[in-house]
C-alpha cells in the first residue's frame, strides 16, 4: 500500500488476497478448576483475585470491567449496567457491541461486591483496583503464571469470560439470555460456545444400538477346611 501511495506502483499487487489465520486455541476451566483459582487467589491475598471473581461472575471483557465504576452498580435492583470499555489505546470508549446491557448480580457477586465496597476508600470511583499489570494490558501473563502454579489449565484472561458463558449454557440457560449477558450481537459468536459446553451433543452416544459385556458379579467362594475332611 505504501508504494501505491508514494507512485511507484500503480495498482496494488495484494488486492482481493486474504491470510487465513488460525483461530486461537480458546480453553475454559470446569468447575474444580475455578474454584481452585478462586480459593488459592483469595488465600494468597493475589492483587488480581477481585478481578478474577468479577470475569467470572458477569462475562465482562477486560476493558468493561477496568472501567467500570460504583455508580455503573444498583445494589437495590442487582443489576451492573455496561455502558462503556476501555484500552491502552484510545482510553474510555463504547462497549465493542456499541450498545449498552445490564449484567444481574448473582446473591454470591452481591456479598462480595458489598465487602469490596467497604474495603474501598470513600474517594475511589472505580469498582476493581488499579493494578499496573492490568493498565499494561498484561493480565493474561499474570493469570497464566498463577493457573501453572495452581496446576489447573494455562489459560488466558479471555477463557474467563469463555469459562462463565460456557458454564451458564452448561446450566442450560437460553442462548437468548447468555446473548443479553455478555453482550453477543450474533448469535453464531454464542454457538461457538453452544458447542464447547457440549450441550447439543449430550446423550449422543446413547443411541450407539450396542452395549459392553457386563462384568459377571464376584461369586463367594467357600473355602473347604481339611481338618475337618475324612481321612481315609
């Protein structure tokens, strides 16, 4: 593009050419893994443990939730409105959607967000701290140091949110009500996570038309006492 511009070609070579990358690798953790995270950050008192419970009580996206203030929370009706995200780049913007949503507190997030609330400092307008690594855009290297040393699956800051989208379908909420949630426009982004949950593919290999020879049960046997045999 840039010899186009400068006149030293006069068409573009690459027009109309596309690169297919291959989609990366996109892991959740079941739910003994989450609730190892949960328990080693809170009992390490980790800086990001308040970040990590966020991610993986509301769906939210980093930028959402880095931006995210008390005021975006009524504790009356339960409910965090998402109006806004933001990056390193270009700061406070729009949500990725461009449209805004309402998250519903579950009674677990409501207890904690009460607690974070009162740990907070009466001049802080944000709900999660302000952790450097965060504003650096560094909060997957954090998270997958702490998941190798936990010993649970590497995964990215991503997979939480893939983690809590993937658990609600599992539970067998709506795609419509997960779509609301999380802030999906099309429903093909939803179904990709439809289809890691394994939803519509539980009980399949029921109907295999064959079984497995089952183990005959373990016969007591009575042991003879040849002491007590005749002799002869």
């Amino acid at each position: 593009m840039h010899a186009v511009h400068e006149g030293f070609l006069n068409m573009n070579p690459c027009a109309g050419l596309f690169v297919k990358v291959a989609p990366i690798e996109q892991k959740v953790l079941n739910k003994n893994e989450v609730e190892i995270l949960l328990r080693e950050g809170k009992d390490s008192n980790h800086p990001f443990y308040p970040v990590w419970v966020f991610s993986l009580e509301t769906g939210m996206r980093s930028g959402e939730m880095f931006c995210l203030l008390w005021t975006d929370i009524d504790f009356e009706s339960c409910l965090i409105f998402v109006d806004k995200s933001w990056n390193n780049k270009n700061g406070v913007k729009s949500t990725k959607s461009g449209k805004s949503r309402v998250i519903p507190i579950s009674d677990d997030l409501l207890l904690f967000l009460k607690e974070l609330k009162l740990q907070s400092t009466p001049d802080s307008a944000y709900v999660l701290p302000r952790l450097t690594e965060w504003a650096r855009g560094e909060q997957a290297r954090v998270l997958k140091a702490f998941c190798k040393s936990s010993g649970i699956t590497l995964v990215r800051f991503h997979d939480l949110r893939a983690t809590f989208i993937t658990n609600l379908l599992a539970q067998g909420v709506s795609l419509a009500r997960v779509m609301a949630v999380v802030g999906h426009t099309q429903i093909d982004t939803t179904n990709i996570y439809l289809r890691k949950a394994g939803i519509d593919l539980k009980g399949v290999t029921n109907e295999l038309g064959y079984s497995i020879p089952s183990y005959q049960k373990a016969q007591v046997l009575k042991l003879v006492d040849f002491r007590d045999a005749p002799h002869e």
